[in-house]
C-alpha cells in the first residue's frame, strides 16, 4: 500500500486557471467571430512559437544574471537566455525582421495565441493568457491606424454588442510625450520615470484618483493603508507636477467638445445630441482645441496632427465619436508604442461572476510600434497593432449572453449491460453506426453497473442512453431512454395521467431503427430548446 505521507499535493499554480469545456468552446466560438472580422480585412493568419530570444522580446533585455523579471526565462544547452513570449508584437517584429525580403509591404497579418507575464497574479491578472492580434507593418500613414480603430469597432458589433454599449478609444503617444515633457520628464535620463508614470495613467480604469496620485508619487500599499499588502513603489512625481500633469492631460482630452447640428457630419449626427444637450460631440473640433492648448503650452502639435486625420478618415468612413472617440486619458503601458494609441472599451453595465453589477472597461488595445522591427533592421520600418483580451472579453460576452454554447450536444452513451467480447462488439457496432450518422456518442468504459452508468450519463449531460441487455439482444432489440424528457417528466408533472399523456420518456425498437429513432429524439428536444420549453 502507497505511504500516504508521500503523494503529491494536487495544486494549480497562482496566476494560471484550468479552462472547462465550456469555456473552450466559447473562446473558439468568439475567435471564430472576430477572425472573421479580420479576414473581411484582408488580414492574413501567421504564427508564431511561444518561446523566442530573451533580447528579441524587446522590452525586457538580459542586463541582469537572469533576467526574468516581468517574463519566465530560462538558458539553453547553449547558455542562450530564452523566454515565454510576454505579447504577441514581439515575436511579430521579429518575423517580420526575419522574412523582410520575402513578405509583401504593408504586410497584414494576424495571430492568436498564449502569452506569459512572470508578474504578481492578482483578481483578474494573470501568469497565462490568450491574446488575438491583428497588425500592419509598413504602412507609414496614420490610415492603417485609423483602419485598426475601424475594425475593432467592427469586431465589436459582429460580436453582438450594440453602439453606445462600447467605444474605441485613440489618443497618441506624441501627444502623451509632450505633456510630460511639459512636466519636466523630457530627455532619455527620464524614460523609467515616464513609463512608471503612463503605466499609473493606464490604470485608471481600476482605481480611484487618489491611488493614481499615489502611483504617480511616493507609491502605494495594496491593502490601501501603510503596510498592507504589498508596496508599488511610484513615479516620484511631485504635487505640482501631478497637478500640471492632470491639467494638460484634461485639456488635450477634453470629453464634452460639442458642436452644433448644423455643423455635424452624418456620422456625428448618427450618434446623436450628447446627453442633456442639442448640440453633437466632434472629434474634429475636439482635435482643434487640443492643437490650441498645444500650442498654448509649447508642446508639439505633431501628434494631435495625426489624431485630427485619424478623425477624419473615421468620420468619413461613417465612424461616429459613439464608435471611436478622440480621448487624451489612453495611454497603454507598454514601453513600445510611438504613435496613435487605442484601446477598446465596453462601456455596458454586465454582471460579473458574482452577479455584481459592473463596467468591464478595457478588453483590447494596440497601437503604432515603429521601432519594434526597426531594432532588428537598423532602418524604419512603420508597424501597428491590436491586440484582444480573449479571456476577459469571453467573460464579458458570456455575461451578456452573447457566446451561448447551449447548441453543443452532448454524446449519446450506450450503457454496457454485459462485458464478454461478443456484447462489447455489439455496442461498440452500436456506437460506430451513430458516429457514422453524425450523432456524437461513446459506449461506457467504466466498471460500473446501470444505475451507475445512468448516473454517469446525467452527469455528462447525455440526451439519451442506450440499453441492451440479454433480453433485448435475444429479439434484436435496444431500449433508448430520452434522458431529457424523462427529467422534465419527473420534475414536473405529478399524475400518472399527466405523466401517460407526455412524450414517451423511453422507447423499444428493432437495432436496425437505432440511428432513425435517435435522430427523431434529437430533433424533439432540438424544437424543444428552439421554444425555450
């Protein structure tokens, strides 16, 4: 007998989860959709492996003994510093890098895949999850931003979420590094302390103002008072600087810029008077007043520029401010992104998990790496990107019913009344005739008796159960119990009358009727499902 002291604990890993079948075949339901959507494009599928050069990764370059902070890296036989791929970018520009001469300019691809963070796991954060990224490189022009802006709000919709229950958000990474210029944080000296401070930014969609600043100063405790939990530290930014910072962030995003009706292009009419007011939103007028604070400030105009096109390719496009909205808060906290920014953002009220109420905010977002590939080339090569957080948009779809995975049939289970070869092979034949028919269903393999195997079949969901014991094989016969029916019947109806006037529950019939009578059942309980019965 096993010493019990020595068996393994049976523990997942933090920051990882085991996915149901469920789960599975929501995620593939939804990617099935927005592949789609990506096709329409002319986007083209591409792969890469998960494991890549720890200095191609880009962000995260070996200046340490083991330079595994923020990826899981390992040596090979070679002492060459690998690491799990953190992003789906990375490994792009690397390919890309690698096939330059071969690939067609603009290269227009996508990919899906698992990504790693080696990063505290946290509600909702985790070490491993799936992304789906769409991206262009060599296109220089801020139209295949625009275009980026374009499909996400196409992906959105063809998922069945409705305009004004999201929004794709743009905003420009130049403009972002004239306001912190403006702030004092200029100069290559400064790049850590400008990257603590956009990634601070970014998560204001999960925290109050007052961590935010936190974040932005001396840095703040998890548990939300000195010593509790574990300590971020922050940006070291001053009072003033995170008032100045605010300031200018709020006048280049301004949300309320409206315009009169008669002014308002059919996009922004499509969208209709902002609530409480006759008057339309614009992005193009909420460009033009970015461009005066910019100048008033001294700041560079370059990147609000580039939005005021982008505004104009969207709007006339038929794009309205309701579908892609002009928003100087986006940030994304990646290190890598040069230009136009944007993130996609489901704006309506879902129950989460625990029936709770709440706004899911941010499931994907991308934007302009122009020096991504550049790095491998020594040249410029123009790229931008999306990127979709499969698991937390599936969650969010699930939650508003929209991925409904109930049209998956579970298989039909012929029970295993009797275990010598000859019987085997009845069943087995059985089950070979119901595949060939398209029927999903398995014979038993387990050891257990019929009450057992009835059970097991409930359990799986089965909707109907096949028996043949030695009666029934002596006058080449099957019983087929419609599990479904006979489920409702007994939860529902109370009298023996009641219970002879309902749909049979369980039918006998010759073997050579076992597919027929199965597929008539099937399609039962199918127009059942159809009625909501």
């Amino acid at each position: 007998m096993a010493d019990k002291s020595e068996k393994t604990k049976a523990r997942l890993p933090r920051g990882f989860a085991d996915r149901s079948a469920d789960d599975i075949r929501a995620v593939e339901k939804m990617m099935a959709t927005i592949r789609g959507v990506y096709e329409l494009y002319g986007f083209e599928p591409v792969e890469q492996p998960l494991i890549e050069y720890t200095d191609a990764l880009g962000k995260f370059l070996p200046d340490q003994d083991r330079p595994n902070e923020g990826v899981f890296s390992f040596q090979d036989d070679d002492d060459q510093w690998l690491s799990l791929r953190y992003d789906l970018t990375a490994p792009t520009a690397r390919f890309v890098a690698e096939n330059y001469e071969r690939l067609p300019k603009p290269y227009r691809s996508y990919r899906s895949g698992w990504v790693f963070r080696n990063e505290k796991p946290g509600p909702g954060r985790f070490r491993q999850f799936m992304q789906f990224d769409a991206d262009t490189v060599g296109a220089p022009s801020v139209a295949a931003d625009a275009e980026m802006a374009m499909m996400m709000a196409d992906v959105m919709e063809a998922l069945g979420i409705k305009r004004g229950d999201y929004v794709i958000r743009v905003n420009n990474r130049k403009v972002l590094d004239g306001v912190l210029e403006a702030i004092g944080l200029g100069g290559d000296e400064n790049a850590g302390r400008r990257l603590q401070v956009l990634r601070a930014i970014d998560k204001a969609d999960k925290f109050p103002r007052e961590e935010i600043d936190k974040l932005l100063g001396v840095g703040r405790w998890d548990g939300g008072k000195e010593g509790e939990g574990d300590f971020t530290k922050g940006a070291g930014l001053s009072a003033e600087q995170i008032d100045k910072l605010r300031a200018l962030m709020l006048q280049s995003g301004n949300a309320g810029v409206l315009i009169a009706k008669n002014e308002a292009s059919p996009a922004e009419l499509e969208a209709g008077p902002f609530p409480g007011s006759t008057n339309y939103y614009s992005n193009r007028q909420l460009c033009r007043d970015m461009i005066a604070a910019a100048e008033e400030n001294g700041m560079s105009v370059v990147g609000i520029n580039e939005l005021n096109e982008i505004a104009a390719l969207v709007d006339a496009a038929g794009y309205g401010p309701h579908r892609i909205r002009i928003d100087g808060s986006v940030v994304r906290g990646l290190e890598y992104y040069t230009g136009p920014v944007f993130e996609a953002e489901l704006l309506a009220e879902i129950p989460n998990e625990d029936g709770q109420i709440v706004r899911f905010g941010s499931v994907g977002g991308g934007g302009r790496y122009d020096g991504l590939v550049s790095r491998f080339r020594g040249e410029r090569v123009p790229a931008t990107g999306f990127s979709i957080g499969v698991s937390r948009l599936m969650t969010a779809l699930k939650n508003l019913g929209k991925l409904d995975t109930s049209d998956v049939i579970a298989p039909v289970v012929v029970l295993v009344m009797d275990k010598d070869t000859e019987s085997l092979g009845r069943y087995q034949k059985m089950v070979a005739e119901l595949r060939a028919a398209g029927i999903r269903s398995e014979m038993y393999l387990g050891g257990a008796g019929m009450k057992a195997q009835l059970k097991y079949a409930d359990r799986r969901g089965s909707p109907v159960a096949i028996i043949q014991g030695g009666d029934e094989r002596a006058r080449g016969e099957v019983q087929i119990k419609d599990l479904i029916e006979g489920a409702r019947m007994s939860a529902e109806i109370s009298d023996n009358a009641e219970w002879r006037a309902a749909r049979p529950a369980q039918v006998t019939v010759a073997e050579s009727e076992l597919v027929g009578e199965v597929k008539k059942i099937l399609a039962a309980q199918a127009e059942e499902r159809a009625r909501g019965k």
